[in-house]
C-alpha cells in the first residue's frame, strides 16, 4: 500500500504540471531528480534540466495527464529501471495522456505507466512504461466429416483454453443444426459481455468502497436474420444489485455501473450495442 503522503507528493505534482506551475511541480522532486525525456528523448538530470525540457515542450504540445491508480512496486519488480537499492519507495501511477497540438488538435489519448522512487520524501527518479500486453489463447476441436452434407454433419466440438482444464463441450444454435442441450458461440458472446460487465462493476464498487453483496443478470443477445450480415446487435444486460450497508443513491449507483461499462474489456471490444438494465436492491 502506498503512504498517503507519497500520493499526496505525486498528486500535487500532477496538479502543478497540469496547471503549467512549474515552481509547485519541481518542489516535488530531489535537486537532481533523474527524469525521462519523453519528448526528445534520453533522461535530463536536475530540476534545472526539467524545467528546461518542460519549457521546450510546452512550446510545442500541450500534454495533460491524469492519474487514475496510484500502487506500490514489489521489491524487484523495476527490473534494475531505477538503479538505486536502499531506503527508497518505488510507487507506479497510471496515467492518461491526453496531448493536443499547439493549434488544438488531438494528437494522442493513451495510457501509460510512470514508475517513481520517492526518497526523503521527494521524487528521486521517474520513468516512463508502457502498458503490458496481454495475450488469451484458446483451442477449438472438431472431428467428422462434411461430406453427408449441411443437414447431417455434426456441430458438436470442444472448446479449451490454458490453464483451465476442463474443456466446454459446444455446438451451434440449434436454428442451425446445433444440440440445445449444449452451448453455443451467441451465447458465449453474451455470457462473455456479462461476465466482463460484473466483473467491471465489483471492481468499481470495491475502489468506491460499496458494499456489493450479490450479483445475478439474466442476460439476452439478439441476431435478427433480416439484418445482414447476420450477427448480434444488441445485447441486454439487467443486473440485479445487492447492496449491504449505507446504499448510495440510485443517481450514484448507476454512474458506477456505466463508469465499470466504459472500463468493460468485451465491450469496448464490440460494435455489438450494450445496453444496461440494472436494478439495486438492498441487503437484508
């Protein structure tokens, strides 16, 4: 866990940069912090230098940045970035980056990861990281034959993805020669988008320090055949919310809910639309 005065530190930091307050944002670092230069490249070595490089910058782009998490950095996790070892805080802050020409014009909105170490109480080293990839593999089987034609061949297959060990048995929509007593590929891509919107939410309701107690969604996906291409487009989700504690306002609550389906990985994958249906109950 981070000490409340090193997110305070960084905090102040990110208000004076965003402010142009380059007094404020060097107060916040050792007189010769070590810092990257992002825009041109290579590192510059004291406050003097920063606020050289800053003015360089400021001249030419207009970058904002907002912090959405600040976290601890478990010992070695730098991979020897830093270069230092005793009595110092290594803290990652994810950023947002939003930067504009000097015109106005967006240039770029992304995020980012700068790790710091804090020593004495002030800003020591930053570096800038970027974001990890993450990669999900999946292995689908199917054995038989296509030659008894589109009326006889089977639909049944398996579906597996490391590390998990127990495959799904699937088919296809029984509309199309599948078993209903299996699941099929709408499905999984409905279950998929209510599975990442709840997961979403709980981590919103944990950061806001609600209470969610129970979670339940009887979700629908709908494929007209008219609509060619046929595919999915729209799916419902109508989660039921259980709350134990002080509930905050439905106002609030369904804030939360569209802040956890903006930050939902399956639906900012999707053009497929989303709508959301929720209900709040409160725990008995």
């Amino acid at each position: 866990m981070v000490e409340a005065a090193h997110e305070q530190l960084l905090r102040r930091a990110y208000d004076a940069f965003n402010a142009r307050d380059l007094d404020a944002a060097l107060a916040t670092m050792h007189p010769d912090v070590d810092w990257p230069n992002a825009f041109e490249g290579g590192r510059v070595q004291g406050r003097d230098a920063v606020r050289a490089y800053w003015t360089r910058q400021f001249g030419q782009i207009d970058s904002r940045v907002e912090p959405t998490r600040v976290r601890a950095i478990a010992a070695g996790d730098t991979a020897g970035r830093d270069g230092t070892s005793d009595g110092a805080t290594r803290i990652a802050v994810d950023i947002r980056q939003v930067v504009h020409d000097t015109a106005g014009t967006l240039l770029s909105d992304r995020h980012v990861i700068h790790e710091y170490v804090v020593r004495d109480g002030l800003v020591a080293r930053m570096d800038v990281v970027e974001p990890p990839t993450h990669r999900y593999a999946g292995r689908v089987a199917w054995s038989g034959s296509t030659a008894v034609g589109y009326d006889s061949y089977p639909r049944a297959h398996e579906a597996s993805a490391s590390p998990a060990q127990r495959p799904l048995k699937l088919s296809s929509d029984p509309a199309f020669g599948g078993d209903p007593a299996q699941l099929n590929p709408e499905q999984l891509l409905v279950l998929a988008a209510s599975s990442c919107q709840m997961l979403s939410f709980l981590a919103v309701a944990a950061r806001a320090r609600i209470d969610v107690t129970n979670y339940e969604d009887d979700a629908e996906g709908v494929m007209p055949e008219a609509d060619r291409p046929m595919r999915i487009t729209r799916i419902v989700l109508r989660p039921v919310v259980t709350i134990r504690g002080d509930r905050p306002d439905e106002g609030r609550l369904r804030q939360l809910i569209e802040t956890a389906h903006r930050h939902c990985f399956i639906a900012n994958s999707l053009t497929t639309e989303i709508a959301l249906e929720p209900t709040f109950r409160r725990a008995e």
